[in-house]
C-alpha cells in the first residue's frame, strides 16, 4: 500500500511505544505475581539455575552432556508446569505471559523487508485518522438521501434529476466496495452542494476501510502545499506532499475554487499525468464544465480528464439538500 512517509513514521513509533508498554507492563506484572506468590521467584531462579548448571556441565572436560542437558529438561518441565498451574490459581489467564507485543515479528514491524500485518493495521488507522480530520467524521452511503433530489426533468439537461443521481450515487458505492489499483478515476461535476463532498467522503471512508492509503485535500489546500514545498520549503513539507503521488486513492475536492496561477496549471497537469502513468486512482470535484476547465487550466489538461476519468454528474437544487443535509 501507498501510505506516506509521514503515515509510516507515526504507525512506527505507535508501534514502538507499544512495544515499551508492552515490556513494562511484563515486568509489572513479574514484579506483582513475585510479591503476591513468592514461590514464583523462586521457581524462576530455580530455572535459572539449572540452566547455568547444565551449561557448566557441558563445558566441564568428560562430563557427560547429554544426561546432564536431559536432567536440566525433565527438572525445567516440571518447574514450568508448577510455575504455569501457580499462575493459573492466583491470576487471570495470560498475566504471566511475557511475549512480545506481536508474534510474527516481534515487535519490530518489519519480517526481513516486507512490513509485518501489526504495521500495515496501524498505518491503516494513522491514515484513516486523516481523514477524520478533514470530513468530520460522519459520513457514510447509508445516510445519502435519494428523495432530496426533485424527481422531475431538468429542463436544461432533458432528464431526471433523481435518475441522474442514483446512478451517480450506485457508481460511487460500487467504486468504494470494490477499490483496488485498478478502479480508475472520477470527476465530479457538478454546482456546490450537490452531495460531491459528501459521496468523495463516504468513498474516502470505506476505501480507507478497506487498508487502502487515500488522501483527501481541497484543491486549495493542496495546490498550497505543493507551492510550499517546491518554493523554500522545509525537508518535512517536501516529504508530506509525496503523499499526493504516493497514495493509492487521492481525493481532490472543490477544483477550481483555488487561485489560479501559472503553478497551479502546471501542478495540476503533472499530477494528473503522474496518477495516470503509475496506474493509480483520483477522484476530482468541480463545479466548472469541461469548457471551463480549459479555459480555466488548459487544453491538455480537459483532455486529459474527458480521456482518463469517468464523469459523475450532481444535479438538483441546491438549496433544498442543503436545507435538509443541515448544511
Ligand atoms: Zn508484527
């Protein structure tokens, strides 16, 4: 998965962190289970001891290794078992067990290069808390209103408004239930307050869901921070924006409502092109017509959305979603 630089640094030192707690919460209850069952510690040094003897006796010129590695066993086993019995009769189950906090790799997050399942899960959560931030946090397919678009024809259009927009609204829900790298892209058209930041949030949840890296960002705050980062930025600003190119879906909310600049133009257009080349998903929102955003951007860009996204349009009347959305 795509997750940034950023994400991947905060999963790791969650992990970390819960890596010492871990640890410290062993030696806790060591600590308790030594004071409440003294048999305890002195069941632990006797394992101790009987591996320091057996290791002694291995190392001793002619003493016979292999009886006295057999010994050590049998007199382990049997301690472990009194050990294991104690701790079952005084603490709830799992108290005593001192394994680290993941299994498979030990803590470390990585199994030789490939990053371990502990990891991903946490990347998964460090960026779905992204996107908390960004959308509130409440969105989801099941709260979309069909009935808020008027079920009649759109005069300038000649068709149904809410036929228009149960298909938008189905397309979006299929895209997000089946993501994977090659779902393809969207664009959005449509006037403000339509539903297009609703649906690219409900969308950005459950993809997310899904452990899929997605990032979502208003043209304004992107095209921002890309400036930032190419003109004097800081080393972290530069890292924080490879997480437009980096992630497996990139939402692009409200194009067109930026400043527009000679930068912004040739952002647009490399990012786009970029996403395309390496096979990877976006989703844009706009209020403007294909012959807005030529003339707004360029040629090449319009043609490049008209080629290489599937259009979704957002029809109806503002005001009564709004109304009735609480807007
Ligand atoms: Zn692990």
């Amino acid at each position: 998965m795509g997750y940034s630089a950023e994400v991947i640094k905060r999963a790791k030192a969650r992990l970390a962190q819960e890596k010492l707690d871990r640890e410290l919460e062993n030696r806790q209850h060591l600590a308790l289970a030594y004071e409440k069952v003294p048999r305890i510690r002195q069941i632990d040094r006797q394992l101790q001891q009987t591996m320091l003897e057996a290791t002694r006796i291995a190392f001793t010129p002619g003493g016979n290794v292999v009886e006295a590695m057999e010994q050590a066993k049998q007199a382990n086993l049997s301690l472990q078992e009194e050990r294991a019995r104690l701790a079952a009769q005084h603490f709830e189950e799992g108290f005593l067990d001192d394994g680290p906090i993941c299994p498979r790799c030990g803590g470390e997050g990585y199994i030789g290069t490939s990053m371990c399942q502990c990891l991903q899960e946490l990347c998964r959560q460090e960026q779905k808390k992204e996107l908390t931030v960004l959308s509130g946090g409440q969105e989801s397919f099941s709260q979309f209103r069909l009935d808020f678009y008027p079920d009649r024809i759109d005069p300038d259009l000649g068709v149904n408004i809410r036929a228009v927009m149960e298909r938008t609204f189905q397309v979006c829900r299929k895209y997000a239930q089946n993501f994977s790298a090659k779902s393809g892209n969207l664009l959005f058209s449509g006037d403000t307050g339509l539903g297009k930041t609703f649906l690219s949030a409900c969308i950005a949840r459950t993809v997310a869901d899904s452990g899929y890296s997605v990032v979502y960002e208003t043209a304004g705050h992107l095209f921002a921070a890309l400036e930032r980062a190419k003109f004097g930025g800081s080393d972290d600003q530069r890292r924080e924006v490879g997480k437009y190119t980096a992630c497996d879906l990139l939402i692009v909310d409200d194009l067109g409502t930026e400043m527009p600049s000679q930068f912004v133009t040739s952002a647009l257009y490399t990012l786009i092109n970029d996403r395309i080349l390496s096979g990877k998903a976006t989703i844009i929102s706009t209020n403007l017509n294909t012959e807005d955003l030529a003339e707004r951007y360029n040629p090449q860009i319009a043609s490049r959305l008209r080629g290489n996204f599937l259009r979704l349009a957002f029809l109806g009347d503002d005001i009564r979603v709004k109304k009735n959305w609480g807007l």
